[in-house]
C-alpha cells in the first residue's frame, strides 16, 4: 500500500493481533485508496470478530467506511457481554477445543464440537446453516465472511477460556442438562434403563441417573462428579458477581 497515510491506533486489548512496532499509539499507515477499513484492520492482523467500534476523528464508522488521508483511526474491542443477533445463543467450536467445549456443555450451553479437522470452509458453512458463533484460535478461520458471527480464544488453558467465554457472551446457564459427548439433552433415567451400559460396581454403588436422549449414554454421580461440581460452582460464581 502506498496511497493515503492514516493513523491507527490499536486498544491495548487487541495489542497480540498487530506487529510490535505498531503497537503502544498511534501509528502512521499507508493505505491504497481503495480498501475499506476493514479490510486495513484485517491487514494488520485484528480479526473483525474482535473489533467492537472504529472510530475515525471522533465518530464513529462501519468497516466499510473507506479512509482518506490524514484521518485518525482508533481500532476498539468488543463491548461485553457482547450481544450477537438472533436467538437461542450456540456456539460452534474446532478441533483444538475439545475441553471447553465439554466445559461448555456441562454448563448447559448449546455447543457444537467438531472432534476431526473439517476444514476451514466446512466450520464457516455450518456456523452460518445453524448460526452458531465460531470460536476459535485460528485467525483465518474467522476471517471468513461467510461466518455467522465468531469469536477469538486467546487463552490455551480451559479455565481461563471458559472464563473468558462466560465473560464475552453471559450465555443462560443450565448445569447437568446437556450431553458433555454430544451435545444432546439429559433426561432423568431408571438402573433399569440404563443397565445395559453400566459396569456391576457403578449398579450396586448408584441409584440417581441420567440419559442423553440422542445417543444414549449414562450418567450418574461417579468419582469425578466432584471435580465437576467445582467447574458449575466457579461458573455460577462467576455468574453471580457479573450480574
């Protein structure tokens, strides 16, 4: 780019996606005339999905606005929780976030996992068939237009990206509802129904079930229960001292 110089400055929040030297205020940037400035933003490496507002010398634009020189750029996150068009809120996650997304649903929250690799095109098509909000570490990913609506991970450790989630988005929690294998929905379940799947020790130990109703397996109050207590307690913890 060699056209109209801007200056951009990038909140310290979004810091991670720009190059070093950009980072820390505003920093002058040519741009061709042509692109819009979301597509500037995207070029110094901020997804879209992490970009609250732009505003340009003061007002506000959209990311189609198209900068001309000497303006002043100001690149601001999300607002939280952030509210995403459209209703129930799903989330669609990929195949390196397997954990959250148990975590997830263990919590009650609707969330689509894919446990392959589908590629990139394929997670963007569904988000968008099913309008579930993408969540990812994969930059490319979401910046596919075809996206309904998507998210970054910036953590790699589960704890703080359910916090983190939680933080963004304030989905209604429902604990022990859902499925953490499949996504499906629980029901309350007699030993007898469940007998089938269920190891002699766990039938003489437990009488409390559950069943998923879309692909059938079993839960009760077995030796990680507690550790999973402790996972809806932090949620709802959480949750309570947001609202």
């Amino acid at each position: 780019m060699n056209g109209p110089e801007i200056h951009v400055e990038v909140a310290p929040q979004l810091a991670l996606f720009v190059p070093h030297h950009r980072r820390g205020g505003a920093t002058a940037l040519a741009t061709d005339g042509v692109s819009t400035l979301g597509h500037v933003v995207e070029s110094l490496g901020v997804p879209l999905t992490e970009v609250g507002t732009l505003v340009v010398d003061g007002r506000e634009v959209p990311v189609s606005h198209v900068p001309t020189a000497g303006e002043s750029v100001t690149v601001r996150p999300v607002e939280r929780p952030q509210r995403v068009p459209g209703a129930p809120l799903r989330f669609l996650l990929d195949v390196h976030l397997g954990t959250l997304a148990r975590r997830l649903r263990l919590l009650g929250v609707d969330t689509a996992y894919e446990s392959t690799d589908i590629g990139d095109p394929a997670l963007a098509t569904r988000s968008a068939a099913e309008r579930r909000v993408m969540l990812s570490r994969d930059r490319g990913l979401l910046r596919r237009r075809e996206l309904w609506a998507g998210a970054y991970i910036y953590s790699t450790q589960p704890d703080e990206q359910l916090r983190d989630v939680l933080d963004r988005f304030a989905p209604e929690l429902r604990p022990w509802t859902r499925c953490t294998a499949c996504n499906g929905l629980l029901r309350p379940a007699t030993k007898e129904e469940v007998a089938d799947r269920l190891e002699h020790g766990t039938q003489r130990s437990y009488d409390v079930f559950a069943q998923c109703g879309d692909c059938g397996r079993a839960y009760w109050k077995g030796a990680h229960h507690e550790q999973l207590e402790a996972i809806v307690r932090e949620a709802l913890r959480t949750r309570t001292q947001a609202g």
